[in-house]
C-alpha cells in the first residue's frame, strides 16, 4: 500500500506530513548553491544557517517565491532531498502527496507545482487550497456546515478564506506576509537607527521582540541587534524595542486586516453571523507575533484566535485530510499512467492527422 504525504511547500518552510507518525519535517524552503560550480552544497537548515556567512563562495536561494515556483529545477531538488529524509520512493512503490496551494494561483503556477512534486517521487498528486488546509489542521471540521474564516500568513504570501462546506466560498491571496515584515524592519532601522541589518537578523528580531501592538514604555520589551552603521561602515549594536517593530510591520498588518474586512463584507449576512459567532483562526507564522490576535480583533470587530502550533497547521490538516476523506475522495491534479498514456497517443494521432 503506498505511503501517504501531506506538504505545506511554502516560500520559507517546507513542512512534511507521514500518514501514521505526523509531522516528520519543518525545514527552511532554502538552497546553498557553489557560484562557480552551480552545485548544491546545502538544503534547509543547514542552507539558512550559512545565510550573511557566505561571502561570495555560495549564493542562497529561495526556490518558491510567494507561494509558487520560480525556480523550477532547485524545488524540484530540494523535495527530493526532503523526500530521501523521510521515505524513499521507488518505482514500484510512490507515496499518494497532498499539496497546499495558494488561494489565488494561475493554472501554469499551479502545473509547476504538480509537475515538481511528481518528479521528485510523488506517485498520486492531490492539491488544495491552503487557508482550508490550514484552518482543518487547527480544528475546523472538513464538513461543517458553518462558515469559518481563517487568515494564513505565511513566509510570502497571506492567504484569507472563508469556509462552508468543506469549500472556500471566497478567498483573496496577498503579496504581504512574513518576509515584507522582514524588510520592512531592515528599512526601518536602515532609515530611522542608520543601522544595516542582515535578513537573517531582522527575521530573528521580528520573531523575538515584534509586537503588533504599540505599549507603554513601562511594558516595552527590548533586544540588542547587531549590524554595520552605514555612516562609518564599521560594526554597531543597539537596543531595539517592541514599539519600533510595531512601526515597522504595522503597514503591513493594516493592509491584511483591510483585506481582511473588505472578504467579510462580501458574503451572505448568515455567514457573517457565523464568522461573528465563531471567530477568525490564525494562522502561520505571522501569527507567532505577539498580540497580532489582539490587533486584528480590534480592527475587524470579531475575535480572532491564534492556532496552537501556526506553523504546523496546513501540513497538520494534509493529515486531517488524507485521514478522514481519504484519497479516494480528493481531487487528484495529475493523471493517472493510463490517463497520460491516452493524452501520448491522442497527441501523437493530432500530429499524424496534420
């Protein structure tokens, strides 16, 4: 019986799920790759730690980019090498593979995806959409009958939904999400501090320090960041706090609770009922930062609950998915060996004929 496979491919973090033992890996959607030879000399962890250490000998590279691919051939390689770690498919013997995908995505971005899944060893490939994924790993039944909204900010895209049915009545896909608030520290203190933060730093920072609620001095929670001061070029350390995160990233949560606000007043008054009733689920990464609950609850007049592990729920709900509906029921995305076997010979009867 073929081994089943749940994957949340984001742009940061690729996280795998195994029917029957869980979430088997949480690694950085990342590549290290020689300049000069154009090998790969590190995936994952050990590719993000080399990320600012590198000097000119390697170049890092994010194969995904705002959820899809925009390097083909490196997804490709990266899923093989993540696939060897866990489970090691042979040609008699491929793993059924539940993919997420954005909300919003091109029919070519969403082929891209299934194509690279497939050839790094995937057998059935399954796809759907991520904000429903995760909001089942966090505790929605696939079912139910009430609508339920979830706002998943992930590394490069959020993605927001709301839910009936086991179907997303309406959804909207961002270009905002958790590496803009990246940069977006990097400008901050680039500008207002003088003070030029590596991206691993400002990722680093955000996720120990950020808040998306301004406080009073008395309640300001500070770290020390270490960077180059772009007057003199020579190392520099300050003190950053809490607030000047908030004045960061909070361009950057505004437009996702306006988004947010303006997908609510789309829908049936029932549904609106049922979101009001129910709250909003918070997913992701994104929702790792401190008291982000708090401000979208205040901006969209509906409580908003953070997820227990944000991180782990799409690749949670792969497993949900493949559990209770079973792949008998999923849509399958690529076809089948006797499906593409017809499509080899009707292409090859249309060139015959002209």
């Amino acid at each position: 019986m073929a081994k089943e496979i749940g994957i949340d491919l984001g742009t940061t973090n690729v996280v795998i799920h195994l029917k029957g033992r869980g979430v088997v890996l949480n690694e950085p959607s990342v590549i290290a790759v020689d300049r000069y030879t154009q090998e790969i000399v590190a995936v994952g962890r050990d590719a993000y730690d080399l990320i600012g250490r590198t000097g000119n000998a390697y170049e890092i590279v994010y194969p995904l980019e705002r959820g899809v691919i925009a390097d083909y051939e490196r997804t490709e390689a990266l899923l093989v090498m993540f696939f060897q770690r866990i489970y090691r498919p042979s040609f008699f013997s491929k793993p059924n593979v539940l993919v997420s995908r954005p909300s919003v995505i091109s029919e070519v971005e969403e082929r891209a995806l299934i194509e690279a899944v497939e050839r790094a060893g995937a057998g059935r490939v399954f796809m759907d959409i991520e904000p429903k994924v995760a909001g089942i790993g966090a505790g929605i039944s696939h079912d139910s009958p009430e609508g339920h909204m979830v706002i998943d900010i992930g590394g490069g895209t959020t993605d927001i939904a709301i839910i009936s049915k086991g179907s997303v009545v309406v959804s909207e896909t961002l270009p905002l999400a958790g590496r803009d608030m990246d940069e977006a520290v990097c400008d901050y203190f680039r500008k207002q501090r003088k003070l030029l933060l590596g991206e691993r730093s400002a990722e680093q920072l955000k996720i120990q320090i950020a808040s998306a609620i301004e406080v009073p001095e008395s309640e300001v929670v500070t770290a020390t960041v270490k960077g180059r001061n772009l007057l003199t070029g020579l190392p520099m350390s300050i003190n950053a706090t809490s607030n000047d995160l908030y004045n960061a990233i909070l361009p950057i949560i505004d437009k996702i609770a306006c988004n947010a606000k303006m997908l609510i007043e789309e829908v049936d008054p029932e549904l609106a009922g049922d979101i009001m009733e129910r709250g909003i689920i918070l997913t992701g990464g994104g929702a790792l930062i401190r008291s982000l609950d708090d401000y979208l609850s205040n901006e969209l007049e509906v409580s908003v609950i953070a997820s227990d592990q944000p991180m782990q729920c799409v690749a949670i709900g792969t497993g949900v998915m493949l559990d209770t509906i079973g792949t008998n029921k999923l849509m399958r995305r690529n076809p089948s060996p006797i499906q593409r076997l017809k499509q080899t010979i009707q292409s090859s009867f249309r060139r015959i004929v002209k």
